[in-house]
C-alpha cells in the first residue's frame, strides 16, 4: 500500500463538503424525449494543491436531461469558482459531478477533465452516473 506523503496530509478532508456556487437549472419542455446535451468547458482552471500553481483543462460534460436543464450562465459562474480552490484533478472531477447531479437530477452524465501536462505527465479523470 502506497503511503501518502506528508506535504498533502490534511489538505483535501474537506472537499467533499466544500460550498460551491449554486448550479441553477431550468425546465425541461422535453422531458419525454431521450437527448444529450454536451457542454465543453475549454479553459478550466484550478489550484495544484501542492505548488499552489494554476492547473488548466478542458472539462466535457455530456448529459441527458430529465426534468431539468443546466443553466449556463451559473454554470459557467460555478467553473470560476474553482479558479482559486486548491484541488486534485481526481477530486475535482468528483466534486463537479456530485454538484451537477444534485442540481439538475440528469437521466445521465458523464464529466472529463482533461488536464494540461504537470511534470510531463498529462491526467485525464472521467466519473459517470446513471440514475437508477
């Protein structure tokens, strides 16, 4: 089992619990049709948590809207957010999903983050949910 160094301990047990701007949402006239929406988020940027240097990624968001449709202005205010949080890729990925579903109660969604290279390293974290 890897051990987890020390520089990270303490810095991520909060953000799961972490307030986020509110995702608003509105009606779906729809509602009996199966569709995706597919929503692409090109200049994403966080905080390594670490280096406290910005992190930068496309986020992709493919969904199928059930009752609601995500509104895109909040949505786009909720992604500013996260400019100042210091996070890792995998958790942010998480945390966007877990929001996105609570607002908007999709059939479906699937989130990408494609994150630029850090020490040569490109990261790429993809979560999905099926509403059961």
């Amino acid at each position: 089992m890897a051990k987890i160094l020390s520089s990270y301990e303490g810095r991520q047990k909060n953000i799961r619990v972490l307030k986020t701007p509110r995702i608003e949402v509105w009606k779906n006239q729809y509602q009996d049709k199966l569709y995706t929406i597919c929503l692409e988020i090109p200049e994403f940027t966080c905080i390594c948590p670490k280096t406290g240097l910005p992190d930068f990624a496309a986020i992709i968001i493919e969904y199928s809207p059930a009752e609601y449709c995500i509104e895109l202005k909040s949505l786009k205010m909720y992604t500013i957010f996260y400019r100042n949080i210091g996070i890792f890729h995998e958790h942010v990925i998480n945390k966007i999903l877990d929001d996105f579903v609570q607002a908007c109660k999709p059939r479906w969604v699937k989130i990408k983050g494609a994150f630029n290279p850090r020490g040569g390293i490109t990261t790429t974290v993809t979560r999905e949910y099926k509403r059961k």
